[in-house]
C-alpha cells in the first residue's frame, strides 16, 4: 500500500519570525498525525529556521525550487547542494514556475535528475490550463509533461517519484476539481503513461498527489478516491487548520 504524503506550499509567504511562530503552533499536532508523510516546504529564507524547529519531529522539509547545476554563476539561483544540506525534499515544475519563469519540461526533468543525484525526493508537478482543459486537452497535455519528465529515469527512480497534480485552473482560485475528474486524470493519465513507459508495479508504485484549491472541507473526498495519495496543499497549509486537514486525510486513508 502506497504511503499517503501531505505536503504544504507556503509558496511566497512568512519570514522567519512569522514562520516561526507558526510552525511553533502546529508543530505538536502535525507530528502526532501518523501513517502519512507530512512536508513543510517554506521559502528558501526560511528552511534553516523551519528545519531547527522540526528537529525532534518526524515531519519532513522541502524547498520550492532548485537549479540543476551544483554550483556555478546563476545569479539567485538555488543548487541541489545547497537544498540537500536543509532539506529532503524539493517541489520541482510548479505551474507558476512554468508560467511566471518559462520553466520547460526539459528543465524540470533535469531538476529532477539533479534531484535525485543528491538524494532529495522531488515533488513533480503536472497539470493543464484552463485553456487546454476546456478544449479537452487534459489527457494529452499531462501525459506529455509526465513522459518528458521521467525521460532518462529507470523504473525504481520513476516508482519513487511524487507526482503532483495540479490543474492550473484549480490552484488558488476556490475552484477544485471533481473527484471523479482528478481521480481520472491520475489514474488513467499519470498512472497510465507511467506504465507505458516502465510498467504497471512502477505505475502503481508513484505517489501522486491533487492540488488545486484543497482545503480541510474537500480533502476526505479526494482522499477516499483509490488512486489519490495525497495532497499539494498552498494556501490552506498557511493555516492552523493545516493540521486538521493532515489529520482527516490520515483517517480517510486508514
């Protein structure tokens, strides 16, 4: 049975005193919350901070982002280095790293293979826009995105992954989707392309999360659905209900 992972994506929000104080506040929930991997993945400023308070826990850390070059002159650029030395894993392909700094699938796979050289495991983002959903688009765009981003990866690579779907249209606009429809796309799509590329013990073997607009009213739903393992969570996991969302997903998934 596949490992539930809720994971929160503070995205650009809190310094280091506002993370503080409220990772102090959900710290003793979250990690009484067991039978699910649990990940903080706050901004970069922040991780040292986040990392000390999450020492004695069982609650895991990721970054937002990285290069794939271990060092080098790329100005405000992060290496996979450098995450390693705070954090386990590393969200990789977010919509809004694609749309806002051109981000390719061809990059993000070399993130991903950067990635995994240094023992980090990513959280691989994939999902269409609303353009391409409403021209029905979905099936051939996100199988697209999962071929060119497990290219060069071998099976037990592959099957260690965490696939985050995220429609764009969903992420943060209080418009999820259905589970029926997400549950399609992962099943069918994800899982789908994965087989085809590798075989049905690596497809069944990927953790593949929803994202899109997740909160702790809609997760049970999403959680309940077979082939969901998990959520991407973004401004719900700013929240001290955070935990409350963990928790129902946890128990949906028992």
């Amino acid at each position: 049975m596949r490992r539930p992972i809720l994971a929160g994506n503070w995205k650009m929000h809190m310094t280091i005193a506002e993370a503080t104080d409220f990772v102090r506040s959900i710290r003793r929930g979250l990690n009484g919350v067991k039978d699910v991997d649990r990940v903080l993945c706050p901004p970069f400023t922040v991780l040292a901070a986040v990392r000390d308070l999450l020492s004695a826990t069982e609650i895991g850390l990721g970054a937002q982002n990285m290069h794939w070059e271990e060092k080098g002159a790329y100005t405000g650029e992060v290496s996979p280095r450098m995450v390693q030395e705070l954090a386990q894993y590393v969200i990789l392909g977010h919509s809004e790293r694609r749309a806002y700094f051109h981000e390719t699938d061809e990059m993000v796979n070399r993130k991903i293979q950067a990635a995994l050289a240094h023992g980090l495991l990513p959280i691989v983002c994939v999902g269409e826009t609303e353009a391409q959903h409403d021209a029905g688009q979905t099936e051939e765009v996100v199988g697209s995105q999962v071929r060119a981003c497990l290219a060069g990866l071998t099976a037990e690579q592959a099957g260690g992954l965490v696939i985050a779907y995220e429609p764009v249209w969903a992420i943060g606009t209080g418009k999820a989707a259905t589970v029926a429809g997400a549950g399609a796309v992962i099943g069918l799509t994800i899982r789908g392309t994965v087989a085809e590329l590798y075989d049905q013990a690596t497809a069944q073997a990927v953790r593949v999360q929803y994202g899109g607009s997740v909160n702790p009213g809609n997760i049970a739903e999403f959680m309940a659905h077979p082939d969901v393992d998990g959520a991407l969570v973004g401004g719900a996991s700013l929240k001290p209900d955070f935990v409350d969302l963990v928790r129902v997903a946890a128990e949906t998934k028992r």
